[in-house]
C-alpha cells in the first residue's frame, strides 16, 4: 500500500462559535499509531471527521500527500483514508456481508477478492459467524466491530477511528486493541476514553483540552500522570505494576 | 431478509407486464379487437380504430404514469433513507394539481393544464429543495443522528407543502364554477381518460426508460448514500453530485407522470415497497423493479377503472388507493 502523510497546518476547530482546537500543528507519519485523548465534547470527533475530508477546518489547512485534502476528489481520498464514525444508520435491513462489502465501493464493487478480505477481516475481530445475520439484529458491541471490519476491508493506509473500543465487553476491548497494535501497513488515528488502552496502542498521542489548547508528540512523553490529571482535570496515578508497565488509575472526583 | 433472486423478479413482472398490457387491449365495451391484429379488412376498420387510438395509447400511458411514479417514489425514499417519502406525501402532486386546476380555471385547455400541472410539480419540488437545502445539499452530516434529523426536515417540509397545496385546492375548488367541479374532481383523483395521443405516450415511454437509464448509472452510489452521508463520502461517493442528478431525475418523473394521468396516488409509495420486499433493497435491481410494479399496478387499475362499471369510468387514482393501501397494510404488517 502506498502511504500517505496527513498535516495539520495551524488548523482550527469550532463547534458553532466556541473554539474547540486553536493552532494545532500535527504531522502523522506512515506507520505511527495516534491516539487522541480529551473530555467530552473536546473536538476529537470534528478532529477525525477534518482530517477525513468530510468538514473543512475552521482555519488553517489539512495537507494529505501535501496537497489540501479539500482539492481530493473523493474517490481518490477513499483509497487513501478510511473513517470509523461515531454512529451508523441501519434504516433498511441488510446482511452483514453486504454492508461490510460497501468498502469495496472505491475498487469497483464486490467481488471474490472483495468478499475474501471481507471475512478475513471480520474474523479476525471476532466476527466469523455474522455474515449472514441482518446488521439490524446486531448488538451495539457487534455492530462496532462489524463497523471496524468494514473499515479495514476499504483497504486505505490511513485509518481514522472514533472510539473503536466503544460498546466492547472486556475480552472484546482487549481483542479490538490487539488486533489494532498487530496492524502492518496502516497508519492510525484513534480516538479513546480508556487510558490502558491508550497506553498499549499508541506510538504517538495527542491531548486536545477543547478549549483550544492541544498537546502532542511521542507516546511515552504525553501520557503522563500529571498531563492526563490536567487535561481531565481529576486525579489519575501511575501505579507501578511492573518494570516499563505503564498503568493508570483514575481517582473519583473531590 | 427473504429476498428472491433478482433475475427472476424482473422476469416475472415483464411476464406480468405483457399480461396486462394484452389484458389492457382486450377487455373493453367493445370486445374482440384484438382481431385487428391479424385481420386487416374493412370490416375490421372500427376495431383498428378502437385497438390503436384509444387502448394502446392508453394503456402506454398508465405504464408509464406508473412507472415514472414509482421511479420518483423509490429515488426520493432513498435519498431521504425514509419509506414514508414519495411525491404525492411530498406535495409535488398537490401542486401539479393546484397548477392545473388554476390553468383551468384561467380557462385554459388541455394542453395549458398539462403545462400548468408541470410548473406546479416543479415549483413544489423547487420550493421543497430551497426550503431544506441545507438538510439536502449542504455539508456532509458527520453525527448519524444529525442526518437523519436532517432527512425528517425535508419530509416535514414537504408534509407541510402538501397541506399548503391542499389549501390552495380547496380554495379554487370553492372559487370553481358547477359546470367543471366533475372534470376537475377526476384530475385530482388521477384520470388517464384523457390519455389518447399515441405519440404522447410513447414519448413518456421515452422519457420514462431516459430517466430509468440515468438513475441506473447512479444506483451503486445511491446504495452506500442509503447507510449515511459521511459513510458514502468516505468510501468514495461524490454525495453532492449523486444527490443533484437524482434529485432532478426525480422531479422531471413526476413532472412528466402529473401530466399524463393527474394525481394519481399510492404507486409512488407501493411499488418500491412491495419490491424491496421481494427483491431487497439493491438499488440496482430495485429501481428497475419499481418502475415495473408501478407501471404493472396503474395498467391494471385503469383496466379496471374503465371496465368495472362501465359504460362508466372510474378515476385511476380511485383504484390505485383501493389496490394499494390494503396491499401497503399487509405490508406493514408483516414487518
């Protein structure tokens, strides 16, 4: 797969007129496996949607390959980049196997090839029986991992993802994020709530206050107690489990 | 989902609608004039004249009535990703007819209430799109629930255009004078009586398989627009531009159908739900499917508008409501 870069150059977002993200610069690199932490409502979403091509950012500019992603036709940016959202509309009933193949949309259509990296990547996140099922019969946990499937069968480098870990039951979280880790040959950019989950995925993290402010860089350095207990303004400990673990425990509030 | 295989679902509703167009020309006050088909004799002159003035264009044009509704039914359903939508619940026949009954009364022909129905369609549908333009054509909803908020706003919108046309209605009605309350009365009904021009009907035939080709070409897109907006545009759709052509497409079928047959109701609606049922909900072979269950369903309802109690003649849209709704519940109530 040839691997695009995605820039952001002194980007800004707003949701109406309260400024969400103010100057962010950010470059992702081939390869790199980005996570974006912030509260609720600190633009991760409207960040992911920008980077996707799908809304223009408030200011500033996003580059993909160098070139502003608005300038990209669409059918050229699917084959570059992929969008798990935050929702999805089922309004007819469908199969499974139909709804991950609309992926397949950009190379023509399904087809054999099409429906084969379909089921492997469904098996893989724990999907091998649901082909069949309708997508309306699906629980919410089901459905994201059937979204996340569909996702990866699209077949773009750049993955960006809106809380894949949502709606998943222990086991499935740490399945989600294993498989996200083993990924070869993608570039990611997701979105979390689950800080351990953060830690085990990311390369490279990106704190988004939603007042503007932003914090970004390499793993290791954002994803600290202090910066965490700051940005969700609550107590967050490292706790020592074992030499190198990383593991964050979150203190209630007052 | 039960859904057939698609190659014998279209099979079967050509079979049914060569059944109903020989059903069409046969059946009639005047019997056996199919016999002008093999005999060309003098004596069989006035069966000609029957056969090939009066029941085939007729009967072309209730096909193509019905399929040009159901076409503009099933594109409007799946853009709006709502089965409640089709241009009759969206006020686009309310205003064809609002404009034909105001050419009427302006005391304008046949010809002028043809044109005027097609100016009211396409004001409706003008008003309707500039009213939720922003729901329609503006940017990408990226939250699903924004979108389908979104797609409610057009279908209220176009609830309410319907109501407001309904007024205009009654008020002309209440202006009309008694001499044309009976005319006016099967317009609004849907009435293919005066339907006798052969080289109108074929035309609509042609402006029925140029629409059908044209919403073909965007079936692929329109099946991932059916899962959302921002899902479309990611996997590659070029939403904007597929939105506009159907849109138009959608307009110029029932522009053209409101001219031909009036108000006819219901098949808009139906059609597309009796064929998803049947053949699932692959625009590829639903769009095709539709157009023929509509131009199925009006050929068989004007046979027997024109037949059941004649020499007297039953407005279509009578018959279409009274085939459809019991059909549509039985429908709903094996969802």
């Amino acid at each position: 797969m040839n691997h695009a870069t995605i820039e952001c150059r002194g980007v800004r977002l707003q949701a109406g007129t309260r400024l969400l993200v103010d100057a962010l610069e950010l470059r992702v690199d081939a390869g790199s496996r980005w996570v974006v932490l912030g509260p609720n409502g600190a633009g991760k979403s409207t960040l992911l949607a920008t980077l996707a091509g799908a809304r223009r950012a408030d200011g500033g500019a996003v580059l993909l390959d160098g070139r502003p992603i608005e300038q990209w036709d669409a059918q050229a940016l699917a084959a570059q980049r992929a969008l798990l959202p935050d929702g999805w509309l089922d309004p007819f009933s469908a199969t499974v196997l139909d709804t991950v193949l609309t992926a397949r949309y950009r190379l023509g259509g399904a087809d054999e090839h099409g429906s084969r990296v379909a089921g492997e990547w469904l098996a893989r996140f724990d999907c091998a029986a649901l082909p069949p099922r309708d997508v309306r019969s699906l629980s919410r946990g089901e459905r994201q991992r059937v979204a996340i499937a569909t996702v990866l069968t699209q077949e773009a480098p750049l993955l960006l993802l809106d809380e894949p870990i949502a709606h998943q039951d222990p086991r499935h979280q740490a399945l989600v994020v294993d498989e996200l880790a083993r990924l070869a040959g993608h570039t990611l950019v997701a979105s979390l709530h689950d800080l351990n989950a953060a830690v085990r995925l990311a390369t490279h993290a990106l704190l988004l206050s939603g007042r503007g402010g932003w914090i970004a860089g390499p793993a290791e350095e954002v994803l600290n107690a202090e910066q965490l207990s700051a940005l969700f303004d609550t107590r967050i400990d490292r706790l020592h489990t074992a030499p190198g673990v990383r593991f964050f425990a979150v203190r209630p509030p007052r | 989902m039960l859904a057939l295989p698609p190659r014998r679902v279209l099979a079967a509703l050509v079979l049914a609608a060569l059944a109903g167009f020989a059903l069409a020309l046969a059946m009639g006050s005047v019997p056996g004039v199919l016999s002008a088909l093999v005999d060309s004799s003098e004596d069989a002159a006035s069966s000609a004249m029957v056969l090939w003035q009066l029941r085939l264009p007729r009967a072309l044009s209730a096909f193509a009535a019905g399929g040009l509704l159901a076409l503009a039914g099933s594109l409007l359903q799946a853009l709006l990703r709502n089965p409640l939508a089709d241009a009759y619940v969206l006020g686009v026949s309310g205003g064809a007819a609002v404009g034909a009954l105001a050419a009427l009364l302006a005391g304008a022909g046949l010809l002028g209430m043809q044109a005027g129905s097609a100016l009211g369609a396409f004001v409706t549908l003008a008003a309707l799109f500039l009213l939720a333009r922003r729901a329609f054509f503006g940017r990408l909803h990226t939250a699903a629930r924004v979108a389908e908020e979104a797609s409610n706003g057009v279908l209220l919108t176009g609830v309410m255009l319907a109501a407001f046309s309904a007024a205009l209605l009654s008020l002309l009605l209440a202006l009309a004078p008694d001499a044309q309350m009976r005319s006016i009365m099967f317009w609004l009904l849907g009435d293919l009586a005066g339907a006798t021009d052969l080289r109108a009907a074929l035309a609509a035939l042609v402006v029925l398989a140029a629409l059908l080709a044209a919403a073909a070409t965007q079936a692929r897109p329109l099946n991932l627009l059916l899962r959302g907006d921002l899902q479309a545009f990611v996997q590659g759709v070029d939403v904007r531009r597929v939105r506009r052509r159907l849109v138009l497409v959608s307009a110029l079928a029932t522009a053209t159908a409101v001219t031909l047959a009036g108000a006819v109701g219901f098949v808009g609606f139906v059609a597309p739900h009796l064929m998803r049922r049947l053949a699932g909900n692959d625009q590829r072979v639903l769009l095709p499917a539709s157009v023929l269950a509509g131009g199925v369903l009006v050929l068989l309802a004007d046979t027997v508008a024109r037949t059941a109690m004649a020499p007297l003649q039953l407005p279509v849209g009578v018959l279409t409501a009274l085939i459809g709704v019991p059909v549509f519940i039985s429908l709903v109530r094996r969802l």
